[in-house]
C-alpha cells in the first residue's frame, strides 16, 4: 500500500485525517453552471488488501460474532468472509454498505436474557450510511446491537444481524475515501462538493454514480439542484472505466433526447464528480443504450476558477473603517463618520461598496455605504461577525441561535429571520456563508466544547433566506470559536482569545484536517482564497501565514475580515 492511503488519524475523536490538502486547480465546463474547481485526484483502485480471517471449527457464540465483526475490514467480493460467519439464509439478504459504524474504545458483548441472543454496546464516532453521508458523532454517544445465533451443521453462526459493518477509526482511514459529488445550485451558477465516503476498493465509480443519482446529501436539500430526474437509475450493474474513459448508461423516465441543456448538465455532473479519480479522463454517457446527444460545437475546453474573494480586507483604525492589503492600510474614502458607535466585527461585500460592522456599546448589526449614514438593523447577545452573501444578503446569529440576514441596500427593509431550530440550544460563535450562497459554516458551543457545522441555505424569491437546514457535523468535539471560508471547499478554524500557542485547522468539506504553525494568544483570524491567504492577530500585531511561520504585517490595523 502507497504512503498516500496509510493516513493516520491525529484524534480517532473527531474522525479527521493529518493530510496536506492540495490546491484547486481549473477544470473544463459546459453547459449553464460556469463557475467550479477540479477535484483532489483520487485513486479509483483498491488499496487495502486486508484478508480477514473466517469462522473457526468449534468457535464459541461470542468468537463468532466478535471474528464477524473484524471481518468487516474485508470489503472485497461483497463482504465474503464477513458472510461465512452468517446462515446462508442471512448470508443471502445482509446488507454492509447500509452502514458503516466507526467505533471507539474496545466494545463490549454480553448475552441477553434469552437463549443464543448476545448485545454489544459501542461507543460510536461516526456513521456513514448508504449513500455515504457521515454523521460524526459527540463524544459519549452510544449504540446497540442484537445478534442471534443458531447451529449450522454443529457450527455456531449468526441468524439475525444488523446491516451494517463494525470498524475502528484506523481500519475506516484505511479502507474509505472521501469522494466529492457535485450538484448545481438551484440558479444553476455554482457547482457545489457534496462529501461522500465510499469503501476503496473496485469500481468507486459505481459507488459515485448511485449516489449522484441517489440526489444530494440532506443537508443540502432544497439548496441545490440536480439535472437528473426524478426516477433515473444505473442501467446496468456498474460504472465501467476503459482507458480512461468511464461509461455511465442511465434509465431515464420521460428521457428528451433533444433537450440538448438537460443532457450537458447531466454530464457536466457526472465528469465533475468521476474526474476526482485518477483513473477517469472521459465520461460517456448514455441512456437506454445510446449515447447523448451533447450539441454540436460542445466543448470541454474552457476552464473556469473556483469562486474567490478579492485579495484586500476591511479592518480598523483608531474606531474607523479602513482597507488593507499588501502591508498598506488605506481609509474607505467617502464613509459617513462613526462617532457615536464602537464598530467591531467588520465586513464588506465583494464589491467593497456595502460595509457591516458589530455596535459593541449596542449589540446591534449596523450597516452603511458611501451614499448614506450608518443605520442600525438589528440587535442580540454576542452577535457574529456579519457574513455578506452574493444574493445581496448580510447575516449574523445571535449566540442564542437567532439568525437574521438583511439587504444591506434597503435602509427600510426589515430583516428576515431565518429558520435555524437546530441551533436553539447551542450557543452559536460563528457564522459564514459559503462564497456560493449555498451554505453556512456555524460553530456552536456545548459546555466548552465547540462543534463546527455545514447546513444548506434554502431561499425563496429572489433569493430571500428562509432555512437553514438540519445540518452536517463536519467536526465533532474540537477547540473552535470561529470558522472562515477558504474556498467553497476549504475552511480554517481556531479558539481566540487564549494566552498558549494556538495552531488553527484547515478543513476540506469531507472534515480531513491538518494543523497550522502555532502562534501564541492569538485574538483574531481572517481567511481569503486558501491557505495562503490565512492571517492572524496576536499581541496587537496582524500577521501573515507565510509556508510554515507566521510572519508580522502591522500594527496599525486589527480586526481584519476578506469580503464575503
């Protein structure tokens, strides 16, 4: 096995792999949705050649179902081994891949009160289901699990069992990979990484295909699209990969082949989301066994960029708003004076003509622009840095979990309140949208503990917020007090405010993570396009990440925030 595939966890708590996360490049685009980066390139060959061992002659009940469960880690042939363990009965109809249940600790086994019936209580860290979403869990979280035995030919095995396999922390690191799907957002102008963990092994492209048509995650419901209609499913058995070109035939209902739109969508899904893996260049598709028609003069060729920030950042000065970028603090000519208010927490649009900031004498969200005077929008308790999005909006949570957006344009609009009930007993300490629109990044707070969370942004008319969904928990039991976006696939993370060395995380979607140089009581964090882009405030000093140190850039400006 390659180096690559032999990741070790740094915590087997929070499930995340100490890996370099490489940098997104472009990738060819067709069709409506314009704006996308190429994947990390993944293996599409199995790595992990673990030959578990099969049923013992004269093995106890409790042998047995302990030698089933490590028997999980043999993904090969559909679990073979793993089904020796089984009557042929069960053998036939156990599901694996309905869950994979990561597990800390040493479980435990016991026999229940009636004959040949055994229960093992695990303490659990994660589960990924069928499609491949995980759902890491908090620590102390617990599950149980029944198992009959009976005797076959003199040999106890098992005739009720779970469908689901067993796997610790460092045999799941070794046997999935993340894989990243890719849906339209629902205006059809941003790709957008849905996570997905597959068993690494033959053919991924089956696993990646089922569940691009499976539709997104649920977090992300109502956020994004997809091109393929309801009821389209895999024609065949698998997704085949020759020579570098992976063949996709699909069932289609009421499929038009004249919808020349639909059809390059559909396949602009599919090469996003099949690309990632190294053994795939091509992607045909078809349906009902002949190819889709694509347009004539449709092309691979031009490359678009990931969505990003522009390099300058809004900061403060001696209580005003002002501009930094390159060691040089500029003032924001043309701003109406801030007497009267102790601006914190500021922010501006892409566009650097609406700015935001925290009232830290009146909690209240305050905007303004050039053309007029700062108004206040809306007040709470420990408002988060206000988060502009690219529908016009400007957002901050309250640390009771109230969460409001407002056009920062319309001095007389009202804000929105958008639904969020998963937050109303977290203690929330950061909000950001996504730089597509699409999600938020939130980090909550429970008795000191902090969890960070990806939830799709639903809208309404004119991209109105409305929900934030029932969310992802894409880092479980961490020390955070913020999040920013590094990307729409990337994010950094730290606690502030602290006197020791503090080394923030930098995080892809899927929630692998590696660690930055530390840097001692660090204050603040701001992030713009990638971890090149990462600045920290500590002892009054604003500093730059530059390779593996932290290099000074002023003293003359804090509190720095990239648009967005």
């Amino acid at each position: 096995m390659s180096s690559t595939h032999r990741r070790r966890a740094t915590t087997a708590a929070a499930l995340c792999l100490a890996v370099a996360l490489g940098g997104c490049g472009a990738i060819p685009r067709s069709g409506p949705v314009h704006r996308h980066a190429e994947p990390t390139r993944t293996t599409a060959e199995p790595t992990y050649d673990v030959a578990p061992a099969g049923p013992q002659d004269g093995a106890a009940p409790e042998q047995v179902i302990r030698g089933f469960l490590a028997a999980g880690t043999g993904v090969g042939d559909d679990y073979s081994v793993a089904r020796e363990y089984l009557t042929p009965e069960l053998a036939a109809t156990w599901h694996p891949d309905a869950r994979t249940i990561v597990h800390r600790g040493e479980p435990s086994l016991v026999p229940r009160l009636e004959e040949n019936e055994y229960r093992m209580s695990l303490e659990v860290a994660a589960v990924v289901d069928g499609t491949g979403v995980i759902e890491r869990k908090p620590a102390g979280a617990a599950e149980v699990l029944d198992f009959d035995v009976v005797q076959v030919d003199g040999q106890w095995r098992i005739s009720d069992a779970p469908d689901a396999t067993v796997l610790t922390a460092t045999d799941f690191e070794e046997i999935f990979e993340p894989h990243q799907l890719y849906f339209a957002d629902t205006d059809e102008s941003n790709f957008v990484a849905d996570p997905r963990w597959f068993p690494d092994r033959t053919p991924v492209s089956t696993s990646i295909v089922r569940g691009l048509l499976g539709g997104p995650a649920p977090y992300l419901r109502g956020a994004v699209s997809t091109a393929f209609p309801a009821g389209t499913t895999l024609a065949g058995s698998a997704v085949p990969v020759r020579n570098g070109t992976a063949t996709v035939e699909l069932s289609v209902p009421d499929f038009d082949p004249a919808n020349i739109e639909t059809n390059r969508r559909m396949h602009d899904q599919l090469a996003l989301s099949l690309r990632s893996l190294t053994s795939v260049n091509d992607v045909e598709l078809l349906v009902d066994g002949a190819p889709v028609e694509l347009g004539a003069g449709w092309t691979d060729a031009a490359p678009v960029e990931d969505v990003t920030v522009p390099s300058r950042q809004i900061g403060l000065r001696d209580g005003g708003l002002v501009f930094y970028q390159g060691g040089q603090t500029d003032v924001v000519n043309g701003l109406a004076s801030l007497d009267g208010h102790r601006p914190s927490s500021p922010a501006m649009d892409t566009a650097a003509e609406h700015f935001a900031f925290v009232d830290a004498g009146t909690g209240a969200l305050v905007t303004m622009d050039r053309a007029s005077e700062p108004v206040e929008r809306f007040s709470g308790t420990g408002l988060t840095r206000p988060s502009f999005d690219e529908h016009g909006w400007v957002w901050a949570a309250d640390s009771a979990g109230t969460v409001r957006a407002v056009r920062p344009g319309a001095r007389d609009a009202e804000p929105v309140r958008v639904e969020a009930p998963w937050l109303a007993a977290r203690t929330v300490t950061s909000l950001r949208i996504s730089r597509g629109g699409t999600r938020a990044l939130v980090v909550t707070q429970d008795d000191g503990v902090a969890q960070v969370w990806l939830s799709g942004v639903v809208r309404g008319s004119g991209g109105a917020p409305q929900r934030l969904n029932e969310p992802y928990r894409v880092a479980a039991d961490v020390d955070a007090d913020v999040a920013l976006w590094l990307s729409d696939r990337e994010f950094v993370t730290a606690p502030l405010g602290g006197t020791g060395s503090v080394r923030p995380r930098v995080y892809d979607v899927s929630g692998r993570h590696r660690e930055l140089p530390g840097l001692e009581g660090l204050t603040g964090l701001s992030g713009g396009n990638g971890a090149s882009s990462v600045y920290a405030v500590a002892g009054g000093t604003l500093h730059m990440l530059t390779g593996n140190a932290w290099a000074p850039q002023s003293e003359d400006v804090r509190d720095t925030a990239f648009a967005g």
